[in-house]
C-alpha cells in the first residue's frame, strides 16, 4: 500500500512519529506536516499566501506555515505528483477530538480533506493522563482500525474518526462503532496585560462537561473503547431541509 501521513501538531511531534512507525507495517509512507503546531485550525486553507516546502528526511516534507488542509492537498498533488494513495493517515493527536470537537479539529480536518480530494481518510487521536501518551501501547487498536478501514470502505465522502483511551489509565478493549457524542467546555475568556499595559485575551474554557449519550464516542473512551465514528462530508440536516421546501414551496407548485 502507499500512505500519506500528516497532523495538526507538526512535523517535531511524536504522535506523528508513531504513527509513522505503525504505518510502514502497511506499505510506503509518505508524511506531509504543518512545520508546527496548527491546532484546532479546523479546514483552513492558505488561498492568499504561499507556501514553503523543506525536505526532512527521504519521504518525509514539512509545510511551512502550511494547515493539515494544505499538507493532504499539497502531499496529494505535488508530493506525490497525482498518484493517489491508498490511505490518508492523520495524528496520533495528544488529545481527544470526541463529539463536536470534530468541527475545530485539523487533525480530522485532514482525514476529511481526504476523502474531498478522493482517497479513504482516517483521524487518530489519543486521550491524555498525567504519565503523558504511550501511543505504541495502542498500536494493536490502531492495526485494527487501519485494517478496518482497507476491508470495509467507508462511502464516498465519508472518513473515519478514531478515539484512543488513554492505555495508562486501563486496558483498551478494542474497537466501538460509535456516533457524535457531544462535548461542551466552560465559557472563558482571561484578560491578561502584556508588559507595556496593552491587553490580550486567552480564550477556551479548561473544563469539559460530556453528557450522557449511549452509543456515542464520548461514552464509548469514557468505558474504554477505542471509538469509531463514520463522519460524512454533507451537513445537510435533511429533516428540517424538508420542512423548509414545504414551507417555501410556492402553492402552485407541482
């Protein structure tokens, strides 16, 4: 097989480095990265500015100032001169990216630039604890999913996003086909003052709140197993999509 590799963390960190490891197992990896940390960069892409490409080692790019969007495209159609790969491989990111972190997360960014651009996408994110990420404690789980991925095809348009308990705070059970969970953080924003007494802002809330949602990734990492969460590319809610064409329907319409 042939894998494109990338991540939201940059071409330094070792999540990337392990999955690097993992992925030779399949076949020839090529790895495009951000040259530094571009998280929760969502789907960004550079339109209005260029970009650097700096050759680290055989088969292996980072993008200067490039997003996970960029790298995938740029790995895609120049690195690899238009022959598509098999598998698009993103992470292992340090931290979940479970229920609608999806929608701010360059790490599934990736994965779902991917699958826009024509090849089967896979996002990998880990859970943190306080003895860090021991990402080769979860290769087994990651083999699986990989292997999942190559005998069952998600649908066009469609990728995968996988969730990794953290293997320091108990054993992984294996893989759960899981939905969206939901994911909400406290409503912060800390004023600080630099030292010439101009002020900045620090936003993000350090506290998360998961509820309760049988069969969704959150709940699935919570009692140790390693989520799977088919995520598709149209965000069409096609119930109320079809309550607004009958109220916007003219009357004399067919």
């Amino acid at each position: 097989m042939r894998l494109l590799l990338t991540n939201d963390d940059g071409i330094h960190a070792e999540g990337l480095a392990a999955l690097e490891r993992l992925a030779s197992e399949f076949g020839e990896v090529t790895t495009v990265a951000p040259d530094r940390d571009r998280s929760a960069i969502g789907q960004a892409i550079s339109l209005t500015r260029p970009l650097r490409l700096k050759r680290h080692a055989e088969r292996r790019w980072a993008l200067d100032g490039g997003t996970p969007t960029d790298c995938v495209y740029v790995g895609l159609h120049h690195v690899l001169a238009g022959e598509l790969p098999d598998l698009v491989l993103s992470g292992i990111n340090p931290g979940p990216n479970l229920g609608w972190d999806v929608l701010y997360s360059g790490t599934v960014a990736a994965a779902r630039e991917a699958v826009l651009q024509g090849v089967p996408g896979i996002a990998f994110s880990m859970l943190g604890s306080s003895q860090g990420f021991p990402y080769e404690e979860a290769f087994e789980v990651i083999r699986q999913a990989i292997r999942l991925a190559i005998e069952c095809p998600p649908p066009e348009h469609t990728f995968l996003n996988v969730n990794l308990p953290n293997p320091r705070i108990g054993p992984i059970h294996g893989l759960e086909a899981t939905c969206l969970g939901h994911r909400y953080y406290s409503k912060e924003v800390e004023v600080r003052r630099d030292p010439r007494g101009g002020e900045y802002l620090w936003i993000g809330g350090r506290d998360v709140f998961m509820p309760d949602i049988p069969g969704s990734d959150c709940n699935a990492v919570r009692a140790g197993w390693a989520s799977v969460t088919a995520l598709g590319c149209d965000s069409t809610h096609s119930g109320h999509a079809a309550a607004l064409a009958t109220r916007l329907r003219p009357k004399d319409h067919p």
